[in-house]
C-alpha cells in the first residue's frame, strides 16, 4: 500500500530528527563541555525544559516506531472485515501523529524563547543574567554584541547553534507528523483502492464507478 509505505518513510525520518534534538538538548547542559554552569545553575532556564529530549525526542519516538510498523500490522478483524485491517492502522497512526505535533510544538516554542531571551551569562562586571532579554533577539543580527558574555566563552554561538537545530528539526518534526495526518486520513478512508492501482488516487478511482453504479440503479 503506498500510503503505507509512505508512512514508513515519515516514521525513519522522524528517528533521526528526534536523536538530533535529544543529542541537541543534552550538548546544552554543558557549555564548552563543561559541567560546572549546570550545577551551579548558570544555564538558561528554557535549557530546563526538556524540550528536545522529551517534545522533539521521546515523545516523538512513539508515532515514528508505529509509523515503521505500521507495514506489519493489519489491525485483523477491524470492523468485522479482514481487509480493512490496513485502513484501521492508518487511522490509528493520525492519533500518533497529533502526539507528534504536540510534541513537536512543544519544541518550536521552547527553542523560540530560547533564541529570543538568549543565554544567561556572565557580564565584565561577573553578574549572572540575561543580557540579550532586553533586544527582543536583535542580538542574533548584530554579532557585535556577543561580546559582552564573558563567560562561558562562546556561550552565545553555543546557545544559538543548539537552540537553532532544535528549532529547525522540531519543525521538521511538525512538518511531517502534518504529512501523516493527512497520509493517514487518505490511506483510512481510501487506501485499499490505493493497493490495487498503486499510484492513482483513490478518489480518482471512485468517482467514475459511482457515477456508473448511479446511472444503472436510475435506468429502467
């Protein structure tokens, strides 16, 4: 079934964003590879909410491995009829897919703030705070005022770089449990048709044979 088959490809790909946002969301716990801002409680409090390694991450894993297996599975029985088996597992799979859009969401947002508050660190005068909050994330177009972290050194293009991948791979995510949604509606309602003619949409199909099928019930 392509629907099927298209659904597993959104289900790989779903993998690897998700690793890219945990592994993200991990590296911002230590600054330079450093562990002394996390236990002295120098990071950014968004860095706190586990937005890539649980809304990008665990909670995206769940949709992405049924998305895998959905080939596997024939929900048999489903209604009654051996055969709707498959449309009963794409439907189930958009419920899956809505947890990965909150998930995903979840992320978009948490890595937006992030960006926007920018990173809390060191000023020339050793006062810990959020220098750039005040900029409204201007501070990501003008470089020139980095420079007023002082420590960690480079926290700012660390804080940026991750907190960007989270966001770019997070809307990833969203882009592509949108897709199943949709992927998952059509191959439910519609995808046994789709396994027999392979590429033509099911709807195309239908609508001749149903013209077809009113006309003979109306002719004498």
């Amino acid at each position: 079934m392509c629907y099927v088959k298209c659904a597993r490809y959104i289900g790989f790909s779903l993998v690897w964003a998700a690793v890219f946002c945990i592994v993200a969301n991990v590296l911002l716990y230590f600054p330079n590879g450093e562990t002394k801002y996390a236990t002295e409680g120098h990071l950014s409090r968004f860095v706190w909410y586990f937005a890539g390694i649980v809304g990008g991450g665990l909670l995206m894993l769940l949709p992405a491995f049924l998305f895998i297996r959905l080939e596997e599975e024939d929900c048999c029985g489903c209604c009654g009829y051996e055969n709707y088996g498959k449309r009963c597992s794409m439907l189930s799979s958009v419920l899956a897919a809505l947890i990965g859009i909150t998930g995903s969401g979840y992320c978009v947002i948490v890595a937006s703030l992030g960006l926007a508050e920018g990173p809390k660190c060191s000023d020339a005068n050793g006062v810990w705070n959020y220098t750039f909050a005040s900029t409204e994330g201007q501070y990501l177009l003008d470089s020139s005022m980095w420079s007023k972290c002082y420590e960690p050194k480079h926290i700012v293009e660390w804080h940026v770089t991750l907190f960007s991948i989270l966001l770019a791979f997070a809307a990833i995510e969203f882009i592509l449990c949108l897709i199943q949604v949709i992927n998952g509606v059509l191959g439910g309602t519609c995808g046994y048709c789709c396994s027999r003619q392979q590429v033509r949409m099911c709807v195309t199909v239908l609508r001749p044979s149903l013209v077809e099928a009113t006309r003979l019930h109306s002719s004498p």
